[in-house]
C-alpha cells in the first residue's frame, strides 16, 4: 500500500506547474497576432514606397525633363528644368486666356506617404501607452490564477489520497469527501468572480473597437486621397511651364511657355496603386477583427471548465460577447504558451471524454483521484475484492 501510495504522490508532484511569473512579463502578448500583422503592413508598406520613391529621386534629381529652344545652352536648359520643378505650375489656354493648375502634389506626395505611415501608427501607439499596461496586469493576474488553481486542484489531490490512506474506515473517508464536493469546498471562487465581473467592464472592447474603426477611417481617407490625386493630376504628365518672369520678363528671345515632362509620374501611379489595393485588402481583416467579439472561445472555457470555481460555461454564466471579458479571453488564447495549465488541462479534458467514468469526473480533482487510483467505483471494486472468499 506504501508503495501505492508513493507512486501516486509522485505522479501528482510532477503535475504541477513551475512558477515562472518572474519571466512572464517579457514574453506577455499584449498585442493580437493579426493586429500586429496590420501594423506592420500598414506602416511598412509606405514607408517602404515612400524609401524606394526617395531613392530614384535621390539617383535621378530632378524629377523633371523640359524641352526649351535649340538655342539654350546646357546652363540655361538647367535653369529651366531647375525653375519649372520649383514652380510646377501648368497653364492652360481658353477662349479667355489661360488657366493656372498647381501640380505641387507630384512634389509633396512622397511627404504625404510619410504623413499616411504615422498616421497608421496612431491607433498602435494609442493601444501601446494607454491600454497596454492595465491589459498586462490583468493577464499577469489571471495567467498567475488559473495556474495556481490548476496547482491548488493538483495538492488538493494530494491531500485526498493522503487522507485516504490514513483513514480507517472507507465509508467515512467517502461520505466526507462527498459532503465536501456537495458543499464546494474544493472550490476557490476569485477568479470565477473576477472574470464574471470582467463582463459588466467595456473598457478594452471599447479601445479595442476604437483602435480598428480608426485605422478604417484612415484607410478609407487614404484611399479617398489617392483616388483624387489619380483624377486630378495623376493622368498628367505634361505642362506648359511660364518662365518670363524677373530679369526675363523683358527678353523678347525666350518663350512665355516651355513644355516639360514629369518623368517620375508612372513610379507614383505605381506606388499609389500598390497602396491603395494593399490598404484595400486589409478592410475585410479589420472586419474580422471586429466580428471575433461578437462570439466567446468556448474551446478555452471548456478546457478550464475542469478547474474547480470556473463553471462559466456550464451555468450559462455568459451574456453577451461584447466585453472586456472577451477580450481577455482573446489575449489568453494569445499567450497560450505561458499558461504552463493549459496544455496538462487539455490532456485531462481528453482523458475525461474518453473514460467510461466520465459522469463523476467534474474538475481536476476528480480526474487526478481517478488516475491516483481513488475512485469511488475502484474502491468498490477494491472492496469487493476483499471481501470474496479465497
């Protein structure tokens, strides 16, 4: 019986889980995997647009190619190109004259890509200062609970099996042991309480629906931009330049007007399409950001159902999705790999459904007495055992 009885403390010893809630503040996720995706893409992509625009103009100069008289030399065919890309004005000719159109979009749009990039990082960064450190605390509070739940089941254990070893009568050991799982002794209600409370809080739902429906309104204005600047000056790569002005508004040599041509237009309609269609795509997962709070992880409530005080699935406990509740549990799933309970739970959850026992097994407790060998059908059958004739 000793020997018995040593094997089962050693096999329930082994079950608990380390403390490591030193180390767990660096590894905490506190940002979803998709989030974080968005972010990158939506800073990134024109950042790196922005870079590869800078870059050409940075190789080539002057984004621009004017075509004076024959007679300009190669300083006066500099100035020309020099003035016409500082004053990207084109003037079109009418019945009443002409007409000036400022082309200066063409000169400030990688500028603009640069005001789009930190524009997109606005809702990150509003995330990261405001919300991020009350979201952390908490999950460091309930990651730290669940598992000591998950531990306080697993010395719970323990003690029946040690109680029931130095019991001398059996019946008396099982009605108590009933008594108490009828009065829920072996239940510690903080966390079920906490997180039935965390449904009343709309806090992070509400930063969080806030933090998608900006980058929404910012894609959206993004696009509105870029559309206009395609209707506007995008499908215009030539102007007529004035250039008689100061000192050569009285030479009677030089034209009033000179045509140049925007070499750098087509790398633009590049980068705005590539933007445009990238932010575009990106629409449809910042709904499925938002439609994820409209339903509960009920895989991860099933699975900590098996703790004792976390029936809050099975007493119908939950309303509706759209919580702080529910964004906890998304974060949870998140950080799975520092909910050490986690993983020992789901194999549990698997033994549970598959065991012909499965209606007495509630909580951990009650599996870990199965497995140590501590239930009330193997004590019967222990019993029955004992009592047969030899």
């Amino acid at each position: 019986m000793s020997i018995a009885r040593t094997a089962a403390e050693y096999m329930l010893s082994d079950s608990l889980v380390p403390d490591t809630r030193d180390s767990r503040l660096k590894g905490l996720c506190l940002e979803l995997p998709l989030d974080r995706t968005i972010k990158f893409v939506s800073v990134g992509l024109p950042l790196l647009l922005v870079s590869l625009a800078f870059a050409r103009e940075i190789t080539l100069g002057i984004q621009i190619t004017c075509f004076p008289p024959s007679n300009f030399s190669i300083k006066q065919s500099g100035y020309v190109d020099t003035f016409c890309w500082d004053s990207l004005i084109h003037h079109e000719f009418d019945a009443d004259g002409f007409e000036e159109h400022s082309l200066w979009i063409h000169k400030v749009f990688p500028y603009l890509l640069l005001l789009i990039a930190v524009t997109m990082y606005l809702p990150a960064m509003l995330w990261k200062y405001i919300v991020t450190p009350a979201l952390g605390s908490e999950l460091l509070f309930i990651i730290d609970e669940l598992d000591k739940s998950y531990n306080r089941s697993i010395r719970l254990s323990q003690h029946i099996l040690h109680v029931k070893q130095t019991c001398a009568d059996p019946l008396l050991f099982r009605y108590q042991l009933d008594k108490a799982r009828r009065q829920r002794y072996f239940e510690f209600p903080l966390l079920e309480r906490y997180l039935a409370c965390k449904q009343c809080s709309y806090y992070l739902v509400g930063m969080y629906i806030l933090r998608n429906f900006l980058l929404l309104i910012f894609i959206a204005a993004t696009c509105l931009y870029l559309v206009y600047f395609h209707l506007t000056v995008f499908f215009q790569n030539e102007f007529s330049c004035y250039v008689k002005t100061g000192l050569l508004f009285e030479d009677t040599t030089i034209p009033d007007f000179i045509q140049c041509k925007l070499t750098s237009l087509v790398i633009f309609q590049l980068v705005s399409v590539v933007n445009g269609a990238i932010y575009v795509l990106m629409v449809p997962l910042l709904l499925f950001n938002l439609l994820k709070l409209c339903c509960w992880d009920k895989r991860f409530l099933y699975i900590y159902e098996m703790l004792p005080a976390f029936d809050l699935l099975s007493r119908k406990m939950l309303s509706c999705p759209i919580n702080d509740l529910n964004v906890i549990l998304l974060f949870l799933r998140a950080n799975i790999n520092e909910l050490k309970s986690f993983g020992r739970l789901s194999v549990l959850c698997a033994l549970r459904d598959s065991t012909s026992a499965r209606r007495e097994i509630d909580t951990v407790v009650d599996m870990m007495t199965v497995v140590a060998g501590s239930s009330k059908e193997q004590d019967d059958s222990a019993n029955n055992t004992a009592k047969r004739p030899a």
